[in-house]
C-alpha cells in the first residue's frame, strides 16, 4: 500500500533524534519500526512528494501508525510558527524539519530511559535489544523474525543477574523497582495518562532512579506531553553554548518539547561534530 505524507517527515532523522532506539535503516532502503505487536517497513518512492510504500494495511495505518508517527499534527505549521523567536532556536528548527515526535509505548519508554542514564545511543540499543531477546516473544513477519519489547507480566520474574547481563549496570535495581510497581499496580501507567502533567511527572519519579529529566522524557515520548522538555547533556550543552545560558523554552509553550527535539537533533549532529 502506498500513503503520501504532506507535512514534515524524515525516517532518517526521527531514528536520529534520541527518542526511539528500536527504529531501523535496513540494507533494502526501507525503515523499519516496531509498536507493540505491530511492526511497519516504510520504503520511501518519492521524497519529494511525501510518498511511501508501507507493510501495512490502511486499516493498521489509520489505528496504529497514523497516530504513532503524530501525523494528526502538522509539524510544517509549528516550524513556521515557532521561527523568527530565537536565532539559534531558528537554526535548529530549519535542520530539524523532518523530525517528528513519535507516540510510544509507556512501559517501553519507561524502561528504555531508565536505561538511557550515562549511555551512548549505540549502548542503550544494544541494552534493549538484550532484554527483547531475553523476555521478549517472538514477532514473525515477511522479512524476519523479531522480538517484542517484554511486557511487564513477561518480566516479572526477571533477576538481576539476568538483567546485569543484558548490560544495565547500577540501573538493575531502578528496573527491578520499575518492574515491581508497574505488576503491583502501584503505578499504572495507563491511569495516569488522564493525569496533568505536574501530576504525572510526580508519579512517574515514585520509581526509583527516575528524575526530572528521565521523567519528562517518559511525558513526552509516551504521554505526547509536548510542553515537557527533558534537559540531557546535550539539550544542557544547547543552553549553555549557544543560548548564554538562559533557556529558551519558555518562548514556545505547548510546542516546547517539539522544539526540545529540533535542538536535541541539531546540537548532537552538527555543533557537536564541530567541536
């Protein structure tokens, strides 16, 4: 099937922007991402014109994907709206263009970023992929065999021997407490999507090893709480180099963790290689 997106939208930058670590170039040209069971290849036919050929039927595209990749929201509109307020917010904007925010799984995102602590991208992929393999069950399509993320059930019993194995270091114990209180139901990461985002933020560091930045990561990567800005070392780098160290977020509101991720994108891949 064949589907043309009329907004900003790049496959290679979104699996360059920090937020997903399961997005995959493959050797064909086509990407390939995975949500829960479900597991998509985007061939792109004409990038110009917004047109790919997806694995998808439309029915999956429309109730899966659709609101997976955010293209409810017009990227194009924010970028031209959000312009002309800072010029280095302006620089990011324009090399970002093409970077989406993607609708994630939260227990996926929770775990994915307690592992993110103090790790290069190629380690937290690598993390990911061996907790996949270990509890994860087995997604089979045309092209491959793949492993789902572990639910929480299928982590259950997890140990920290095993976990350490898999490369997670000091966060062990921040997993194991992530794995007990989400099976406990003292957080259900489902309920407290209806929550404001203080609100939720705060439930979300009751896990341990869970701060502020990890937090806001978790709002605005699964809960699409776009006016949450995770501060890493790289958004902090941003801040302090090129914004003489006042932050610029304020100026954007609701659009704030958007542009969190135009800057992320820049500050990494093209001031950061300067240096």
């Amino acid at each position: 099937m064949q589907v043309t997106i009329k907004d900003d939208f790049d496959l290679e930058k979104i699996i360059d922007s920090g937020q997903c670590f399961r997005g995959k170039c493959l050797e064909d040209g086509s990407y390939r991402f995975i949500s829960g069971e479900s597991v998509i290849y985007l061939r792109p036919e004409d990038r110009e014109a917004g047109v790919y050929t997806v694995s998808c039927d439309r029915e999956s595209w429309e109730t899966t994907w659709f609101p997976f990749f955010d293209l409810e929201r017009c990227y194009s509109e924010i970028a031209v709206l959000e312009s002309g307020k800072h010029e280095f917010v302006d620089q990011a904007i324009a090399h970002g263009r093409g970077v989406r925010l993607l609708r994630q799984d939260p227990w996926e995102m929770l775990l994915t970023f307690i592992i993110s602590q103090r790790k290069s991208i190629p380690a937290i992929i690598k993390s990911v992929e061996a907790l996949s393999e270990k509890y994860g069950h087995d997604i089979v399509t045309e092209q491959e065999r793949l492993k789902a993320f572990p639910s929480p059930e299928e982590m259950k019993e997890a140990t920290a021997e095993e976990l350490a194995a898999c490369g997670l270091g000091y966060r062990v114990k921040y997993i194991l407490d992530a794995i007990q209180k989400v099976n406990s139901g003292e957080l259900n990461l489902k309920a407290i999507a209806k929550l404001p985002d203080d609100v939720l933020l705060e439930k979300l560091q009751a896990v341990m090893g869970v701060g502020i930045k990890v937090a806001n990561c978790i709002a605005l990567f699964a809960y699409g709480r776009t006016a949450c800005v995770p501060v890493d070392v790289w958004i902090f780098r941003a801040i302090e180099k090129e914004c003489g160290g006042i932050s610029p977020f304020s100026l954007y509101g609701e659009n704030a963790g958007i542009i969190q991720q135009y800057i992320f994108y820049y500050e990494r891949g093209v001031i950061g290689r300067k240096d």
